[in-house]
C-alpha cells in the first residue's frame, strides 16, 4: 500500500509540470478560441463568440488559406527533399569506411545549432551587397549575379526550404544509418548471388526491410515541418508580402502583433488537428508490435 | 554444370591473413566440403567464389570463365546462408521466385519452376506463408528450394545446418545429401562439423589457419591423415595423440611405458596417434599393456573409457556390453595396421 503511495507521488511533480505546460494552456487556448480575445480590449477574454473565430479564418480571411497553402507545400518539399537526401547520404555512409565516425559528428553540426541561428545565417548569406551565396551563385551562374533572393516571392520560399533542409538532413541521415544498420546483411547478400543489380537489392531487398523506420523519419519530419517557425521568422518574417508566411507564423502574427488571441487561438487549435493524426501514426510505428 | 578452379587464391585484411595462396580445383558435379575451426578462411574462400568478398591476389574460375571482376549476380552462383538470408517481407513463394524473377523468366514459367523446387524439400502447403511462421528447419528448406528453383553452375552451401537442432540436422544432412546426388551439380559446401563433412562429400579440404592441410575423400582424410591437425580434427572422439620416442623399434611413451611395435627408425621425439577405435580393451593381463580406468562412459551403442596412461589420458572405445567403473584395471591392444606416427616439430606425418 504505502509503495503504491509512493509511486504516484514519485511522478507527481512530472504530471503537475506536464500539466501546467502544455495540458492548461491547450485548454485555456480552447477556450479562448470561442471568445472576442483581443488584447487591446478589456473584458473581451470573457466574451464568448462561439465558432465566429473559426469561420471568420475559414470564409472570410484569404491570409489564413495562403499560409495553410505556404504550409502544406512547404512540408511536403522539406520532408520529400530531406527524405531523399538523407537515404542518400546513409546509403553511402552506412559501409564501415574510415571517413565514417570522422564523417557522422561533421554531419550532426548542423543539427545541433538552432533554427534561430540557422535562419539568421541563411539571411546573411544571401543578403544581396554581402551575401556568401549570392557572391557565389553570381561567380557560377552569371545570370543569377543580380537576383534579389529574399525579395523575389518563389526564392525566397525556395530559401527557407532550402535552410530547414539543410539543417535536418544530419539527423535524418544518422537515424537512417541506425536503420540501414538492422537489415541483416544476410538478405542483401542472397538477394546479390540470387542475381539482383545494386538498384534492385536496394528497391525489392533493402527498401522494404528500412519501410518502419523510413516511415517514422517521414512523419517525424512532417510534425516538425508543419510546426515551422522560427526559421522563417529569422530569415524572412514570412515575407515578402506573405510568400512565406507558415501557420505558425500566422498565428504568431494574429496573436502577438495585432493582439487577437482569440482568432488566433482557434488558427492554433485548427493546427493542432493533423498533428493529433501524425502524433498517433508515430506512436503506432515507434510502439508498434514486431 | 562446371568445374571451379581456384588459382593462388589470397584474401588479406591488413596484416591478417585470411586465405593464404591456396589452389583448389574442385571437378564438375563434385561435392566438395570446406572443413576446419571458425577462423580457418573457409567461409572466406567460398565468400570470394561467390563474389561476396574480393580476393587480394589469385584468380577464381567458374567453367572457363575468369571471374574475379564479375558481380555475385553475374557468376551465375546459387549461395545458401547460415542464417538462410530469406526476404522477411516476402511470401515463401515469392522468396524461391526471387532468383527467377530478378532474371526476367516468365511469369506462367515461374509458378511450375517454383512448385517443383517447394516439392522436392516438400514446402508445398507453405508458400503462401512469411518466414517468421516457419521453424528452422522450413527455413532452411526455403533457403535450399531458393538455390535450387534454377540451374546455376555451382551451389554454395555455408554452414546451412549450423543453426538447427541435433536431431534436425541428421534428417536434413541425409535429405541434402540425396537432393545433391539427384541434382548433380557442383557444389562447396563449408562446414566446421567434420561428421557433415564425411557423410556429404566427395572429397574434403580441410583448413587451418588459410591453408588447405589436406585434400581428399572422406576415407583419405580420415583414414590417412596427411599431418597432427587432420589427424585431430577429424573423427569422434578425437585420436588419441601420445608423446614419446622411438626406441629398437619399439615406441615408447614419455613416461617411459614400451607400448607397441613401431616398423621405423629410431628417433628422440614422436607423437603416436591412434583411435579409439583401434584399440581393443580386455581383462587386466590379456592386452598389451594395463591401465587404470580414469572414466567409464556408456553411451548406448559403445563405451568409452578414458584411461590413465603415464601422464596422459587416452580414449579407448569398448565393447557396447562392457560394464566397468572407475580405477578398475583393464588390458588396452593396439591395432598395429592403424598406427600413425607423427613429427612433433614439422607436425607431419611420418611413413611407416
């Protein structure tokens, strides 16, 4: 009795933080999402609409469908790109070479640093009078020398895409390596006598076998992808006009600047839909039963 | 349907030396059996015919073709994995039609070559199963139908029975065996279990260290051990291997026993290898020498008993009647037309 005491006050202060930092703000958040909720306005946090804010984002705002649309394109590139590119560099890192541990912390860098940091950098580097990618892209492809990346609509979202891709791929690629690692060598060997070309051991033999792991890579990448903030902020604050601006940012936007918590609070509970879809198809493959 | 030629075949890592220059040239429908401990380069050996392992120096011949630079898909090898290295996400079916497929036959030649294969190792009622759902045995039989579904020039078996249980392995060596014979073609089969490697070859190569100690059927290699490793690998339990010398004729055991007549020249060291087999146990008094019992062993269908010899314990086989116990005395002969004599320093085999 008293060690079943115990347990739950040994997790209690875990539940009390989980509470207080995520379960009652979604529900204050609920809340105020049926309300007036604008900062300026006293009292207006107690009014209740009820689905007005929701139709209000749904029938009356072309904003909030640019940045559902900046959103969704802007997942499927970075996760398709970072997906791509990752299984790539795992396929040639996987084989025990000497370059591989050496190869594998060089990788992680650009993981480790922030997606603040990242979108900061990426802005210098194609900033048009200093910029190291301008310059370059000027010296390789003369025609390019005296493009305005960040002030053009479609580079400039090519940019951000290009950053956040840039910034995941190492993770991806390690966890890839790890998955790579766990098809046992045998089938890829049987399937190399059994007369099979490279392509075809990798397409009928090594694919399959990688399938749960390459599905956790893709709907982990997805969340982070839809969740996309910081980045964009840093680099283009969602510009220009609002080429790139991501629902995170919307929302961000709504709630923060022009102080209409409660529209912006019903954008945020819209969000949180496919993300309840991609949080339970992880959990179902993470957990699933071999 | 070819014969392999293996021509000062060399396989390094560094400096470690897997395969060190060895020849083998193993004939058309011959079954050949790789034989020796873990780490004796015969896994490697066959890893490099198959195109799994590139050799270091030497050339590789399938028929009359050289095929060092070739791909594995490209040798035309049929290849049967220790751990069976089936498709875990395929049906049984797809994993036999696997070979045929990837070599573009036919999708209505496809379905016959592959009941005809699941029916010889009799998998017939499984194939619409994945691997999990099969014990190990019908794993290995999916392996086996996989490398048998089409003709290749040369079938190459790593240790395919290692993994089953004892009593599996017996009905599986027999059901290989007869399947090799009906097939008749060239096959290298690697085992560490010399028992396998008596009852399935044609011949053997046994191995130590890189290098094939000995090259011969299975009577030659046990029969007529070409040096002290052969001599100890092959044959359970092991031959007995005394120390002594050789003195007018006689040899004489470390301890300073006269034990039995030896047609040979005098020489200071010597190590005289005998089974237990051919030696032959009797009343105290009645053999040539007697000796203590350290152990007596009943195994059903003989007896083994470990005696006391001067330092030395040696193994001799009973009758499967005998009954003694132990620190009974009891007479040992030794059959002197199967006595080997070995060179404790070069560890070759000295003619008699």
């Amino acid at each position: 009795m008293r060690d079943n005491t115990l347990k739950y006050l040994l997790v209690l202060p875990a539940i009390v933080v989980v509470f207080a930092t995520a379960i009652w703000p979604l529900i204050e958040a609920a809340r105020l999402s049926f309300t007036v909720g604008r900062l300026n306005r006293p009292g207006s946090l107690d009014q209740y609409l009820g689905w007005e804010n929701y139709a209000w984002a749904f029938f009356e705002e072309p904003a909030f469908w640019n940045s559902v649309w900046v959103t969704a394109i802007y997942t499927i590139l970075t996760v398709a790109l970072t997906t791509i590119l990752a299984l790539g560099l795992a396929l040639l890192l996987a084989p025990g070479g000497r370059l591989r541990s050496g190869a594998q912390t060089l990788l992680i860098l650009p993981f480790a640093m922030s997606p603040a940091l990242i979108g900061v950098s990426f802005r210098f580097m194609f900033n048009p009078e200093f910029g190291l990618f301008d310059a370059f892209f000027g010296a390789l492809i003369p025609p390019l020398a005296d493009v305005s990346w960040l002030a053009d609509p479609n580079l400039a979202f090519a940019v951000v895409v290009m950053a956040d891709v840039w910034g995941w791929i190492p993770f991806l690629t390690l966890v890839l390596i790890g998955g790579l690692a766990s098809v046992p060598r045998d089938t890829i060997e049987a399937a190399q006598v059994d007369g099979a070309s490279g392509w075809r051991v990798f397409r009928d033999v090594t694919l399959p076998q990688l399938g749960p792991v390459l599905a956790v890579v893709i709907i982990l990448k997805s969340i982070f992808s839809l969740k996309t903030f910081d980045q964009v902020f840093m680099l283009t604050n969602g510009g220009p006009g609002t080429a790139t601006q991501t629902l995170s940012h919307y929302i961000y936007f709504n709630g923060m600047k022009y102080g209409q918590i409660g529209y912006s609070a019903s954008v945020a509970w819209l969000m949180v839909i496919p993300m309840i879809f991609l949080t339970y198809a992880y959990a179902k493959f993470v957990f699933r039963k071999v | 349907m070819a014969e392999v030629k293996l021509k000062n075949l060399t396989k390094r890592w560094g400096d470690f030396v897997g395969v060190d220059n060895q020849s083998l040239n193993i004939k058309d429908q011959e079954f050949l059996v790789l034989l020796g401990p873990s780490g004796c380069g015969k896994t490697t050996t066959m890893r490099m015919i198959a195109g799994l392992e590139d050799p270091t120096g030497g050339e590789i011949w399938i028929g009359d073709r050289k095929v060092n630079d070739d791909l594995p898909k490209d040798r035309d090898v049929a290849m049967v994995f220790q751990n069976y290295g089936l498709y875990p996400h395929m049906t049984i079916f797809d994993n036999i039609a696997y070979p045929l497929k990837v070599r573009g036959t036919p999708k209505d030649e496809t379905r016959p070559r592959v009941e005809k294969a699941a029916e010889q190792v009799e998998l017939t009622q499984f194939l619409d199963r994945k691997p999990k759902a099969l014990s190990g045995g019908q794993r290995q039989r999916v392996a086996l139908a996989r490398a048998i579904v089409r003709t290749p020039k040369v079938f190459l078996m790593d240790e395919p029975l290692s993994n089953l249980d004892a009593k599996l392995r017996v009905t599986m060596r027999a059901e290989l065996k007869h399947l090799s014979r009906a097939l008749q073609i060239t096959t290298v089969y690697v085992t560490h279990d010399q028992i396998e490697a008596m009852t399935l070859a044609d011949r053997v190569a046994v191995m130590k260290h890189g290098i094939i100690q000995q090259l011969g059927t299975p009577d030659e290699i046990y029969n007529d051990p070409a040096n002290l490793f052969v001599a100890g690998f092959i044959g359970s339990p092991a031959m007995n291997l005394i120390n002594g010398s050789v003195r007018d004729g006689m040899f004489v055991t470390t301890g300073g026993t006269r034990l039995t007549k030896l047609p040979t020249a005098d020489r200071a060291r010597a190590i005289l290898g005998v089974r237990a087999d051919d030696m032959s146990v009797h009343e105290a008094g009645q053999g040539d020498i007697d000796v203590t019992i350290y152990a007596f062993e009943n195994t059903g269908e003989s007896t083994l008993l470990t005696v006391q010899w001067g330092k030395q314990r040696v193994i001799a086989r009973g009758d499967r009647h005998l009954r003694k116990e132990q620190d009974d005395v009891v007479g040992i002969s030794l059959d002197p037309d199967h006595l080997y004599l070995f060179d404790p320093d070069t560890e070759q085999r000295i003619r008699m």
